[in-house]
C-alpha cells in the first residue's frame, strides 16, 4: 500500500495561505484553501509539461484572487508550497495506524523538495523508524531520488522496499497525471483521493480517507468499495 504526500497525507496550512492573501483577497477564508488545492490539481493535469507555476496560478484563480492581481499572490503561494510547513489530511494518521494494525505494509511516494520524510516525521504521520508513530517502510521523495512520478522508476523504488509485486499494490494519489496515470504505468491499482468529488473519470476515487480504510479493512469497519 503506497500513499502519495502532499493532498493525502498533508496539505499546505489553510491559516498561513488566508493570512498571507488577505490583502489581495479580503474575506478569503481557511476553508476555501483546500478545495482551491484540489482544484488546481485539475488545472495542472491539463497542462502539458506541468510545472509548479501553473499549479500556483490555479490556486490563486480557484482562491478568487481577482486577476489583475495573480501575479502579485504567486510568489506568497510559492513561499506556502515551499517554505512553510504543512499540516496532516484529516484522518490521514487514523488510517495508517489502521492500516498498520492490519497487516499492510506501506509506503510513501511524493514529488517533493528533499524534506517530506522528516515533514512527515515531524507531524508525526508516520516514520520509517516507528517511533510512536505509523511505520512505513520507505519514503521515496523525488528531489532526493532523482526521478519523479509519473516515471514508473519511482514507484519501483518503493515495491522493492516492500517486496511486493505491482499488480499486488495499490497506489493513493490526488492527481490523474501523476499520480493516476503513473501508478497504472507502473501495474499498481490506483486509487484517486478526491475529497470535492471533483474528477469525473472513470478510474477508483475516494472522497476521504476513512472511506478507504472501511474498504481496506473490512473487519475493523464498514465493507465498501472505492467510487468510479
């Protein structure tokens, strides 16, 4: 079982991106940043090649910066994508003790700057060491790597790790371009994470993650099947 980092395990602080566009965007609020995220995620699966910029700019635009003043919230969101910490997805720990106590072994997966293990660590979400906390057996983060989704490269790195066939493992991603579209190249079963029901395409969605561990683990919670 391989999680994807950033819009399943963690997201960027609502409080810090509202505080930080407040003058541009006055009323904006701590809620409308998530679904902004996620929005854009859409926005950079269209784009061809992605890049960050793109992502910043549809984050700003799904935010409701008006915009004459997007560039102006560019380099704010930048420092939010970037610098500042993030925060864990609500119910991403539950699911990974769950996960955990049932036996899977897990993984995480993430096109990242060199610091997701220790942000995940530092959260306390999970470590490669335990330590009070959901073990997994590797965090594989592209910067450090060298090699980053949707090459089929980076999900092998973590199979090896687990010693599990791919057509054995399921992969938990928030994009179709990287995440969807990789794990599929690499032979793991994809699963998107799409909290606003967002994405009308025909592969497996979950809109939380609780829902995923009721069908993951069937004996600890509901039966149920992933949508799509």
């Amino acid at each position: 079982m391989i999680f994807d980092a950033g819009g399943v395990l963690l997201l960027p602080d609502a409080g810090f991106g509202q505080a930080a566009i407040q003058a541009l965007k006055p009323g904006s609020r701590p809620e409308d940043w998530p679904r902004a995220y996620y929005q854009a995620n859409l926005v950079v699966d269209s784009l061809e090649p992605a890049d960050g910029g793109g992502m910043r700019h549809a984050i700003a635009s799904a935010v409701g910066v008006p915009e004459d003043q997007v560039d102006a919230a560019l380099p704010m969101i930048e420092q939010l994508m970037v610098s500042m910490p993030w925060v864990p997805v609500e119910g991403a720990v539950d699911l990974l003790w769950l996960l955990t106590g049932s036996g899977y072994r897990l993984a995480v997966v993430s096109n990242a700057f060199g610091t997701v293990e220790r942000q995940l660590e530092d959260l306390q979400v999970c470590s490669v060491r335990g330590d009070g906390m959901p073990r997994v057996g590797a965090v594989i983060d592209s910067h450090v790597v060298g090699v980053e989704k949707p090459d089929p490269r980076i999900f092998q790195l973590a199979l090896q790790v687990l010693e599990v066939e791919p057509s054995r493992a399921i992969y938990v991603g928030d994009t179709v371009k990287f995440d969807v579209n990789g794990a599929e190249a690499a032979g793991l079963r994809p699963v998107h994470y799409d909290p606003f029901a967002l994405c009308r395409l025909s592969h497996s969605h979950v809109s939380a993650l609780a829902e995923l561990g009721e069908w993951l683990a069937p004996s600890r919670g509901r039966p149920g099947v992933p949508r799509g």
